[in-house]
C-alpha cells in the first residue's frame, strides 16, 4: 500500500471550527488539537480501507478519538453495507454533533445504518467485538506514560490477527513543550512519546508525513502478525 498516494475523497462539509477551537480550550488533555484533521490526514489514516489494501471484508473497524468527525467521514465513505464502523468519543459534546451528523451529512447519513457512537474513555469501555481496522486519533503525547500503554494495549486486545491498526503524532510538540511548558511537563510529554515510539518499533510497519495538516503530522501504519510471535509490515 503507497500511503501517500490518496484516492479522493467526498469534499468535507463546512466544519464546525468555532465548536471546535471552544473545546480545545476547555479540553485540551484530551482533544489535543487547534483544528479538525485535515482531508489529507483522515484519508490518510482511512488507508487500510482503500479498495487496494489487504483488510478482509466484511470489516469490524474502531475508530477512537472521533472529535466532530473528519476521520469518521472518511471512513465511512470507505465502508461497504456489510462492514461496521464504531466510533469512540469521551467528549459529550463532540458525541452530540456525530449524532446529529448521521441524520444530516451527506457522507456519514448514508452510512448510519452501519455506524455506532460510543461515548466514553476507550480505557474503560466495554467492547462486544474484535476489529480488522483501528484508528486512533487519540493525543497521545497529551497522556501519561502508563496510560498510553494501557490504550495501546487495548489496542492489541481487540485487534485481530493480520489486522490494521493506524495512529499519528503532531510534528514539533516536544520543541513547544520544552519552550513554554514546566520542565515536569515537558519531562512527561518526552516520556509518552517515547512510549509511542517504542510500540512502533518494537512491532514494524511503515510511517509517512501529513504536511498538509495544522501541525503537521506522523501517520503510522502497522500490521499485528497473522500468526503469534511475527509481525507483518503494512501492506
């Protein structure tokens, strides 16, 4: 699979930016972010469910950390009839803007039939299925060490064997971090990254770069082995 070459995608409809901005502000620990993800970063963490990839169908997919849904949009405009998208978002308020957008968006009211909203901390959800595909845009570097590797974990604990499994990082944080930040803060910040860095090597696949996207962003692409104890690179 070539992550940087990205079928196109449906035009996004007009974003709620102001909504957004709001709540970063008010919740930044967990939402992370300035802005939505771009078009070119959610197509590029939907790239397991290109026509082209190797995920089975019908597919199980897990979205985590859907804010006001420009991922979840993209995902859905990959889903066939038979796959189910669950999208997982703590935020009550992002909750109450992808329901209504599964009455209204033209891309995700198509879909609605194969969507679930779950409202809630991944960490502590209850999940009834295993996934062929998650995607995470979960502010990592935002979280403790220990609770990075718990999501992470979680991860793995749903994922079936010769699945996908896509997360990102904001390029330039730690820099911020270490300028503006206490240096307790900025300890932490290196710490989770270092976490997230770690789980990346330690099980392969490939990485490319979202420059079109505010901040820019690491996209990481990786495969759990189709037999225990051997990992497969990304397709």
């Amino acid at each position: 699979m070539d992550l940087k070459h990205v079928p196109p995608q449906p035009a996004p409809v007009p974003a709620t930016r102001p909504l957004f901005l709001r709540e970063a502000a008010r919740t930044f620990r967990t939402t992370g972010a300035v802005a939505p993800s771009s078009r070119r970063l959610a197509d590029r963490l939907a790239a397991p469910m290109w026509p082209s990839s190797m995920v089975r169908r019908p597919a199980a997919v897990l979205e985590v950390g859907a804010g006001t849904g420009p991922v979840t949009r993209a995902l859905a405009a990959l889903t066939g009839p038979a796959d189910r998208l669950d999208t997982v978002e703590i935020n009550p308020r992002f909750v109450e803007i992808l329901s209504g957008s599964l009455r209204t968006d033209p891309v995700l009211a198509p879909a609605a039939d194969r969507i679930r909203i779950l409202s809630g901390s991944i960490t502590e959800m209850p999940l009834d299925r295993d996934y062929d595909v998650i995607v995470s845009c979960l502010p990592f570097t935002n979280f403790a060490p220990d609770v990075v590797r718990s999501i992470l974990d979680r991860y793995l604990s749903v994922l079936v064997p010769g699945g996908h499994l896509t997360f990102f990082a904001y390029l330039g944080t730690h820099t911020l971090r270490s300028a503006f930040s206490s240096r307790a803060e900025a300890a932490r910040h290196r710490e989770a990254g270092a976490v997230v860095d770690a789980f990346a090597r330690q099980h392969g696949g490939r990485q490319s770069v979202v420059w079109r996207n505010l901040p820019p962003a690491r996209v990481w692409h990786l495969r759990t082995p189709e037999q225990p104890g051997r990992y497969a690179d990304a397709a």
